[in-house]
C-alpha cells in the first residue's frame, strides 16, 4: 500500500520531520535532555527493567516512589544502579500514586509512570483535582502503531481510559490524538471513525456518531484535522480495502488516527495488533499537564521502553513546538 | 504457545478429528459430496469467481438467481461454464433474495449464499417467517480464524449479525458456535467472553455478562462446552499473557472460542486479523435451516472459496453428525 503523497511537515521552532516508526521515534527522543520519570509504586520488576533500558538509551532518569527495600532489591536484580536514579520511600500504594503525581505537578518531574497498582488507583492520582495532573481537558490514552510494510505509525485512541465516550467526549479524544499526531510531525492527520460497517444506521450509534463527526470535520469545526466515516477497519487502514468498498477522499485508507467506539473495540483491536499481527506498538496519556505511561504487564521489555521514549519525546516536542490542544468550534 | 493436550475426539458416525486449519477444511469438504449452493442477486464478479473455483474444486454445484444477462456475461468473464452451473432469472433483488432462500427451504439447493446486495435486504429474506430459512433459534455468524503458528482454529462470534446482543442472545450465540465447533471435531471448546479488561467492572457491561456466562457454565448451565470471562484478548489466546496477570484454568490463554462484546468490537478484530495479522479466515451463519455464506467484497478470491469449502463441510457434517444446537438450561 502506498502512503498518501506530498504530506506537509509542521514548521516553525523544533519542527519534526514526520516521523515514520518507532525507531525515529527512538532515535529523536535521544537527541533531546533526559527527561525525569516520576515512577508510581516502583517495586515493579518489568517497569524497573524498562526504566533500566531508558536509561541506558539517556533517555529517561527515574524518580522511583514506593517501598524502598523491595525497590533497591528489584533495581540491583535489573541493573539500575544507585546513582542512576532517585528512591522516594513511601510503602502506600495511594500515597505513592500522589506522591509521584505531585512530583510531576511541581516541576520535579517530567513524566509520570504507573509502576505496580490497578490502573484505577493510579488514575484516581492522575485525576485528582487538587494534586493531580487535570488541565481542564478530558484526559485520553493514544496507541501509536506501527505499519512497518506502509513505513508509517497510526494513532488509535482511546482504547484504555474512556470506556463508553458521548459524542463530546469523542470530539476532544480526537483533539487529543491529533495534538499527539502534530507533535510527532503529522501536520494535517486524518481520522477515520471506525464503526462496524460504512453505511451510516440509525441502529448502529458507533454509525451515527461517525457520520457527526465527519460532517462537524466538513464544517470545518476540527480545523487542524480530516474526519471522515463509519469506517469499517479495512476501509480506513487500506486503500485496495477501500477502494472495493467505492470508499473516497483523504482518509479513506489511510487514516493517520483511527477513533474507535468504545474501550472494548479499541483494547480488542491493539491486543490484536500486538498478540496476532506481532506488531509493535507504544501508549501514551494525552491531555495532562504532563505525559503519563500506562504500560501493561503482559507488554515486552521492549515495548515498555518505547513507550518511555514516546513519552520523553513528546514533552521535549511539546516544549520546543509550543503546540496546544484544539478546541471544537461549535 | 502449546495447545491443550488430550482433547476428545467427537465419536460415531462421521466423527471428524479436529480440524487445525483451512487446508484441513477445504481436504476434508472435498470428501463428501458437491453440495448445490443456491446464490441470491448472483451478478458479482468476486462472488463467480469464488464459486468457479469451488466447482473446480467440486465443492459446490452454483445454483445463480438474478439477472441472467448479467450472469451468463460474468460467468463467461470467469469461466464458470453454462453445463457447471444452473440460472434461475429474477431481475428484482429482493426476489431474487427470496427466490435463494425458497431454493434452500424447499430442499433444492444445500446452502444459501449472498451475492450483489446489501446485507439487510440478502438478511430480511433469510429471517422471513414464511419463505426464509428460521429455525427457532436466534442466528448469529461465526467466523473461523486460522492461527498457522499454533496449527489451530479459533472460532469468532458474533461479528456481522447481532449489534448488541444482550445476556440471552449472547448465550445462544455460545451455543451456535459451540455447535459448529463440535462439528469441526472439538469436542468440549473452550470460550472466552472478551472484553477490555479481566476484572469485572459495573462500569463495564461486557465484564459483567461475562462473569455471569463464567458462573452459569461453572454450574453447567452450558454443559458442553467451558465458559471463562471475562478477558483482554492477548489473556484469551496467549498462554504467556495469562501466565503474567495470572490467570489459571482450562480456558485463559487456549480458547476455542472468542465471544466478542458487540459487533464493533467483532468487525474490528475480524478485520484487523484479516488487514493487519495477514490471517486467513471464513465466516458462515449459524442457527438457520442451512449453512449461510456471508462474504465482504472485499474478502480475496480464495478467502471466499474457502468460505464456500467451509459452509459445504458444515453441510456434510451435519447430515453425517447429526448434531443439534444446544440449550441453556436455566
């Protein structure tokens, strides 16, 4: 399959080439500072080897909050030496989700990672309102996939914070991962909303949401984006797919972000792309006052520390490029 | 990954072993005799094509209603030959929809398939109460998906029919895909009730159905097959990841069976599986008087034959088996 041609790059101060697989994206995270990651109940052996791998690749110094002795065992047993990391001893696992969140908050941190507590502990962290990390946007998690035949990365979102989105709350997870898409060079990304079938049925409310979507896009009312569906996920991610189906336009085949209806699709599809596809892919929080990691246990060590150089890419890109989450014009 | 040791053998007459792949589908089809496929609104290119190579095959005897022009010119184009195939003239499409399905109810055609139409009228005059193909059961499709590695089958429910199945359907839904998996010679499948995340969430309906299907199989509620839920996929189809959130029984990891939440969550994966993993896999309708070919334009050539091969087995293995769908026993 053939990318779409002519793409244009975001200019200005820090402006990225579009960057085509998570090897740029590596690569790019390490010409930048390293950045310091704000680790939420640490004693995790696969986050402290990732956090290990990071620092190997300067790419990350890590702040590890939690219980100290289980800590210092775990880090001596995956090779993170004292004096590459920060241990802030707190045996709570509530406390040490605020802790780190308040270590990002007050500048003492640069990125904040879920270590070893249920996802919904470190989010009640996150989402705080007094000292968490809101920005007065709904937060929203990004997949970044890569298509390692079509030499691009594709953005699914929100397939682990936001389980049944409305319409609202649709539109800004979309502004969220165009943001995201922005950063990583994707100046104009299109974005499929992906539904069970193309034709739009009144029986189908992933269906009708689509075809919202797309007409507010037409409107002009995401102006940094093409939305276009209901896309079934062969129409969106292929052009021969799409072209059987008589499907046209810009984002028909080869959709920069794919918008997914729900939390069970989305986890279904990128466990897909990962366990049967083999491919690789990052995850990313979009919409705090900083990036946060949200890694699962069954990831690879590997895939762990991509998702650690995502992160530190994109809030060293975020400084440099002085972007900001859009806004629907309603 | 390994697959379940010492699984039972369906036993009697026309017992089949488990059948691992396609290729095993499409040998052992090619067993029995060629069964009369009756194709409703025949005049599709990609739909003769497929049966032109299932006649090479001697799968299936064509059986093509719709507009005989039309068909004879594409047959030609395909080289499906006049003395291979028989037409039946009927311009109008949902007549022609009709006119199939009656083929197949009144004994003269063996299965039914679509042609040139949408699928809700090809579907309306399958669930006709007077000319269609109901059986009293609710129908719902499954997909057969071939995991080369691990040289097994996985069947896929429901991803093209029911929209949002609520608890009863979804049983029955369990039920038909334990019936064509026992066809198929599993003999007590496992099935794994899918959803985003293992732990049973209120905020969550598919968790909460799941852990409902789980306990009523527990009390064998479903006595011929074993229920688990609820699951992230990479849980449900690798021993490895349910190794490391730690999940135990017969089930997590070596599923026979994969219930999907809804048909968002199904279509998605069917079509990642296809566009993204490279997998092969065919689809086929159960719970109606006859095997029911549903196919997407946009499915290959020999993903459509090896639907047709499928459905024609399915066929045979009935007449042989002499099987019935299950029931729940509330």
């Amino acid at each position: 399959l053939k990318v779409a041609a002519g793409r244009k790059r975001v200019t200005g101060e820090g402006a990225s080439t579009v960057l085509r697989s998570l090897d740029e994206v590596l690569q790019k995270a390490k010409q930048f500072p390293t950045r310091r990651v704000a680790v939420a109940v640490a004693e995790e052996r696969s986050v402290l080897e990732a956090l290990a791998a990071a620092d190997r690749e300067r790419l990350a110094y890590p702040i590890l909050v939690g219980d100290r002795a289980k800590i210092e065992a775990l880090c001596a047993e995956v090779g993170l030496a004292p004096d590459r990391c920060q241990i802030q001893h707190q045996p709570s696992d509530v406390k040490a989700a605020q802790d780190a969140a308040v270590l990002v908050r007050c500048g003492q941190a640069d990125l904040l990672m879920k270590g070893h507590l249920h996802s919904d502990d470190f989010l009640r962290a996150v989402l705080d309102k007094e000292t968490g990390l809101r920005m007065g946007v709904l937060m929203s998690h990004v997949f970044i996939l890569e298509l390692r035949e079509e030499n691009r990365l594709v953005f699914l979102t929100d397939c682990a914070m936001n389980v049944a989105p409305d319409l609202v709350q649709k539109a800004q997870i979309v502004l969220n991962a165009v943001y995201l898409a922005h950063l990583f060079g994707y100046a104009k990304p299109t974005v499929a909303v992906l539904a069970a079938v193309e034709l739009v049925n009144p029986g189908m409310p992933a269906t009708v949401e689509a075809a919202v979507l797309a007409k507010m896009s037409e409107r002009r009312q995401f102006p940094d984006c093409i939305i276009d569906g209901p896309f079934a996920l062969d129409n969106a991610v292929s052009l021969a797919a799409a072209q059987t189906k008589g499907l046209g336009g810009p984002v028909a085949g080869r959709a920069d972000i794919l918008l997914v209806p729900d939390i069970e699709a989305g986890n279904i599809l990128a466990k897909s792309f990962a366990h049967l596809a083999k491919g690789r892919l990052v995850g990313v929080v979009v919409g705090a006052r900083a990036p946060i990691i949200l890694t699962s246990r069954a990831d690879s060590a590997e895939a762990k520390m991509l998702s650690i150089a995502t992160a530190s890419l994109m809030c060293s890109l975020e400084r440099t490029q002085r972007l900001k989450i859009g806004k629907v014009h309603y």
